[in-house]
C-alpha cells in the first residue's frame, strides 16, 4: 500500500510514495478566459426604452380597467347601483340582515385587495420610470416577458417566487 503526497512547484508536480522514489510531471496551467470570449453584449441588464413603453401601456390600461372595479365596488358599499344612483328602498331589520352585512364585509375585502393591485401597478410604473422595471429583486436577473406580460406587478422571477 502506497501513500504519495504531492508538492507543487511553479512548474512540476513531484509526487513521492512509500518506497521514496519521487517522479516529476509537468503542471498544466488552466487557461483564463479571454476579454474577447466574454460577449458584454449577451448580458442584458434592463428591457430597452421600447420594451418598457410596451410594459407601461400595458400597465396603464390595467389601472384604468382596475381603477373602474374599484369604483363600482366603493359604489357596492356606499349602496349604489350601476348607474351610480341611490338605491332607495324601505326596508326594516329582518334576518337578512346579516347576510348582507356579511356580503358588505366581502365586498370591502375585495375592494381592499383591488387598491392593493392598484398601488402595485402604480410602483410599477415608477419603476419603469426609473428604468428598473422587470429586474427580478433577488437574483437581479431580468424577469420574463411573458411573465410580466400576466403580471405586470412582478418583482420576482419564476426562479426566485419558488425559493
């Protein structure tokens, strides 16, 4: 049973194993990549004016259709109807009452949620402004389009959301 210990010089290698014979090898030298070999141009930091003008109408057409929602359902809650008249009807306690005290409570949840979205979108846009839009938070990689396209309120990449 042979043990060999390895010493390196700047040049060779000289290995030495239990019967104290030591043999030399020449030590090859891994080659550092080349400024050339790096493509700077491969490497894509942010979207370009053009994709984040795409993004922003996008985003601006969410936020009026969702902006809408929130005001019907702010409507919901006040007691007004589509057209955004009173609705005026005598009514006196009855059982019911509770389940449209409980449907008032839902409606606020959802309009709750929709200023949420809302104020999302709206970050959104300051960050298309700032030209960080669709740059994943974690990793720092650009988000997919697609993704951005489905939600455009992403600040996570579909790598990142499953850590």
């Amino acid at each position: 049973m042979s043990t060999s210990k390895k010493t390196t010089s700047a040049k060779t290698v000289k290995i030495s194993n239990t019967e104290n014979e030591e043999t030399t090898a020449p030590v090859k030298k891994a080659k550092a990549p080349k400024a050339e070999e790096k493509d700077p141009a491969a490497v894509v930091y942010r979207y370009s004016d053009e994709e984040l003008e795409e993004f922003r109408v996008l985003i601006n057409a969410r936020l009026e259709v969702a902006r809408k929602e929130l005001a019907f359902l702010q409507g919901q809650m006040r007691g007004k109807d589509a057209k955004g008249e009173d609705e005026v009807t005598e009514r006196h306690l009855t059982v019911e009452d509770g389940s449209a005290a409980m449907e008032l409570e839902q409606i606020a949840q959802l309009a709750g949620r929709q200023i949420q979205f809302i104020n999302n979108l709206e970050k959104a846009l300051i960050r298309i402004i700032n030209k960080t839009y669709g740059i994943c938070r974690e990793t720092g990689k650009l988000i997919d389009k697609a993704r951005l396209r489905a939600v455009p309120h992403a600040t996570l990449s579909i790598e990142a959301k499953k850590k």
